[in-house]
C-alpha cells in the first residue's frame, strides 16, 4: 500500500479519498478551509486519514500527492508557489496526480517546478461530477508519461471507471476542455430547444419524450431534459464550475486565435447565468437566462 497526499477536499475529492482509504492506503489529507475536518471531511479522519495543516505536511514522505483544487493558480499555489506547498517536503520520486481542471499550459509549467526535485507530474482531470465520485466511476483523461501513468492506474483505478491515456503532460487537460466544449454546448442545445417549444405553446414533457427518442438523443438531453421540464435547477453539476472550465477554453481559444463561434455564445450565455447569480445552480439554468 501506498502513502498518499490528498490535497482538496471538496464534493468530489472526499469521497474519492474514502475510496482510496477503503483499498487500505495510508492517507494524508488537507483542505484549504480548516474547519472541513471539524464537518465534511471528519469521517475520513475517523476511517484513520491524517489531517494535515498544510499542503507540505500532507507531502512529507507521500509517495503520490493527489491535488483535486478549482484552477491553475490553486493547484501551483498548493503545489510550489506557496509558503507551505508541497514542494518544501515532497521526496524525489513522489508523483503528483493533480485532477483539478486547468490550463494546458499551466499543467506544463507546474510539471516543471516540480521535475526540478525530482517529482513528476501526471494531468488528470475527471469528468462524471459528484455522482461518479460517489460511486466511484469517474471517466479520466491523462497525460503523463507511460512509466508515470502506470503507476498511477493503479491508484485512480479506485475510484474511476474509465482511465485513458491521452498522452504527454497537458495533453489530460486538452481532453477535459474538449469534453467541456462538447457538453456545454449540447446543454445550451436542449435549453433553446426547449425554449422554443414553450414560446409556441407546446407540452415540454412531450416534446422532451419526442426528440429524446430520435437523432437529437444524447446524454446531455437525458440528464438536463427532465431537468430543465421539471424546473429542478438544483445543483447536479454547479454552473460556476462549467463556467470556469468554459472561460478556459475561451482564454485558450483567444490565444489561438482558433475561431470557435458555437463556443463564444455560449460563453456569452454563462456570464450572464453567473451576473443573475444562478452559479450555484445547476448548469440546466442555461434555460432560465433565455428566459430573462
């Protein structure tokens, strides 16, 4: 069993360090907000996790560091960037797992500091939200090197379902941002289309049924379709977080100068989502903007 550093504790990254106990790895754990051991994380302490005060601490002989954070600045931020990160403690040849959604660039980057003392690095963002963490099948995308990436497996396979190896370091994230693209879009896809079938008059649940069973079916429709029918905006996927991995895209894309029009309305759709204060929301809130 492996010595493991689980930095992020949030609504994904808890039940994923209960997987990880329950396969009987030893866990060192730390949460950027200090009372989460006192609350949300305190069965993981009682399953025998160490709680950590900083990111440093979890790292101390750690054989993985695990990081499930918001955004680029976070994960450089636990990781090398601040006064406590993992860095000061993590041993040569430790790898980190990071499964927070960032730049690709920025993957890169972090992957660098931490080679300079001999840690690797491997990029692997999940998708699946807060139920598969729960049931422990998330889909993984990766980057990182073969050597790297087997070790890994083979810590992931605990809680994931799906794990493909997209390629070097980064190339996990271009995969995630891809999966972003795709999704969000189709979310803004049965919002309009429902839109239009309540501005003539038509029954959504019906319409729903109708196109949930012919070529315009797809997953998003599946899970947002009833949603959006039922007016149940409640958090499944929260729209902040859709929101954020979409600006990415968006900053990338600029830079790029890639010309992806389906991707800037959107983009324009979620800022407008974000200033109504729906963020917290479930992504589903997309209808409620066509609606303002």
């Amino acid at each position: 069993m492996s010595t493991i550093a689980f930095i992020g504790l949030g609504n994904m990254g808890r039940p994923m360090a209960g997987f990880l106990l329950k396969a009987g790895h030893q866990l060192r754990i730390y949460a950027r907000r200090p009372e989460v051991f006192q609350n949300e994380a305190k069965h993981l302490i009682e399953a025998g996790a160490i709680a950590c005060s900083s990111p440093a601490e979890a790292a101390q002989g750690a054989d993985f560091i695990i990081t499930n954070v918001m955004g680029t600045q976070d994960v450089a931020e636990v990781l090398h960037a601040g006064s406590e990160a993992a860095i000061k403690t993590a041993k040569p040849g430790a790898i980190c797992i990071d499964h927070s959604t960032i730049d690709p660039q920025g993957a890169k980057d972090i992957a660098a500091v931490m080679a300079s003392i001999g840690v690797t690095y491997v990029d692997a963002p999940v998708s699946g939200g807060v139920k598969a963490a729960t049931e422990g099948t998330l889909v993984m995308m990766m980057g990182g090197s073969d050597q790297d990436v087997a070790k890994v497996k083979e810590i992931v396979k605990n809680y994931a379902k799906t794990i493909t190896h997209i390629g070097g370091v980064g190339h996990g994230q271009v995969a995630k941002l891809c999966n972003q693209i795709a999704q969000v879009i189709n979310i803004q896809g049965v919002a309009e289309s429902l839109r239009f079938a309540q501005a003539n008059g038509a029954d959504l649940q019906k319409v729903f049924e109708a196109i949930s069973g012919g070529m315009a079916g797809s997953r998003m429709l599946d899970l947002m379709g009833p949603k959006m029918v039922s007016r149940d905006f409640k958090a499944g996927i929260e729209a902040r977080l859709h929101a954020k991995d979409f600006f990415l895209v968006k900053d990338a894309a600029t830079k790029s100068h890639l010309d992806m029009p389906a991707l800037q309305t959107v983009a324009v759709q979620l800022e407008k989502l974000m200033e109504s204060g729906w963020g917290y929301d479930d992504t589903s809130s997309l209808l409620k903007v066509l609606e303002a």
